[in-house]
C-alpha cells in the first residue's frame, strides 16, 4: 500500500503583521487560491487540506475555501504544531508536506525534488530550510506521521508548538533529516508576505510574469532585469526567531 502523502497548507487570517493576507490578491486572484492552483501542480498524488483556527475570523477562510472545494481542518489558533498532528491524523497521511500560505510562489519542481528525496531516501524529514539556498517563500519540509507524532508528544516549548518543525530541528539526533541545496545560493531574495511591502514587492513581480506556471528561478530574473526592490528590511524566519527570544527570556 502506498504511503498517503498531504499538503497541509496552514493558514489563518488573524496574522498580527498582515491581517486577512491569506484572501489578499496576487493579480487577480485570492493569495490562497494562487498558492493552491501552484501546488496542484505538483505531480505526486497528494491530498492537499486547508489547516486554520477554530477562531470566529477563520469561517471567512473556511467559507472561501470549501466554496473552492478545498478540504479544512480547524484546530487550535497558537499550538499549530497539535493543529497538523490532529489534521495529519484525521485524514491518515503518512507523509506530510508542510505548507504556509503567506508563500504563494512556493516552487512546484522544488517540491517534487523534495518529495523525491524522502521516497527514494528513509529520511524522517527532508528540507531545505536548514543551509538555507533556496529564497524564502520557496522553503519545503516534509516529514513523517511518526516524526510529527513524536513532536507532538514531547514538545515542550512554546515556539516548538507555534512553529511545528522546530523539535526536529533542535533534536537532530533523534531524527534522520536531510537538507538539500540549490548549485547557486539565493538565499538573500525573500518571497514570502508578512507585511503590506511583502505583497506589493510580490505583484510587481508578478506583473511581469503574466502565468502560473513560472518557476522560483523565473522570479529571480524578473526580479534582476526590472531592478525590482522589496521596500520592506526583515530577516528569515523573523516570527520563528522572535518566538524563540520569547522562550529565552522566561528562564
């Protein structure tokens, strides 16, 4: 019996730095649905699921999504790490891919290569987040039921349970994990929104693409020929580092 892989794409609309961004328009489309018509793409059979917040704002993103006939999931607000075990276990995924939905240029090819990688490998989990090399927005996790499950039962620290992947990453040991890289590193470009300067940075670009079918290297031209600049100054993983100066602090 083959291994049931999902997409669960998290998401919600209650964001502190971009309320509502999940139904903000790439062009003409709600940022979600561009993300999910990009993830159809992926080759793999894969049952791709909306995982959001049981909060009053998310009937909003619920209603859009089962209009779109996207499958939810509604779980807790902040333990978003309990929210993707009991999605993962309500529809007896095997793998899982983990999506966020403020990266709606997320790379279809890159996913496959990814998802390649932990079928043909017996890696618990597969990413290229760890040696960073792909821009932000274009990052990719995979893993497995029981490595989640794991997580699940022996995290302890908030941003553990606010980011889902974190116990994984500080417990190496006690995973098989795998990075892969791109040959060139693009790690200084950042296509993911957190902020109203994130989704202006993110349709000027996409005013120069015109499809859906682009990939993330298509971007970086657009982004090089046209001298286009994000007005916004973060740093990667800024909600995850923040998070984590929080936890620091209480000890």
């Amino acid at each position: 019996m083959e291994a049931k892989i999902g997409f669960i794409v998290q998401a919600r609309m209650g964001s502190t730095r971009l309320p509502g961004k999940s139904l903000m328009k790439i062009g003409d489309k709600e940022m979600l649905l561009f993300l999910i018509e990009r993830l159809e793409m992926v080759k793999h059979e894969k049952e791709i699921v909306l995982a959001t917040t049981t909060s009053d704002l998310d009937d909003y993103l619920v209603k859009f999504a089962t209009q779109k006939g996207l499958a939810v999931f509604r779980g807790s607000e902040n333990n978003v790490l309990e929210r993707f075990f009991l999605c993962a276990k309500k529809f007896s995924f095997d793998i899982i891919v983990r999506i966020t939905a403020d990266d709606p240029f997320k790379d279809p090819n890159v996913i496959e290569k990814a998802l390649n990688i932990f079928l043909e490998n017996e890696f618990e989990y597969v990413s290229n987040t760890i040696q960073p090399t792909y821009p932000e927005g274009i990052d990719i996790e995979i893993f497995s039921f029981e490595a989640l499950e794991k997580s699940f039962n022996e995290s302890t620290k908030d941003y553990e349970k606010q980011h889902v992947t974190p116990f994984i990453l500080d417990n190496d040991a006690l995973f098989k994990s795998f990075n892969f890289k791109n040959e060139k590193d693009y790690s200084q470009f950042r296509l993911t929104c957190d902020y109203q300067e994130d989704l202006d940075f993110l349709n000027k670009i996409y005013s120069h693409l015109n499809c859906n079918t682009f990939t993330f290297k298509d971007v970086i031209d657009v982004i090089n020929k046209n001298n286009i600049l994000n007005e916004k100054d973060t740093f990667r993983n800024e909600g995850l580092l923040k998070d984590k100066e929080k936890e620091n602090e209480k000890h």
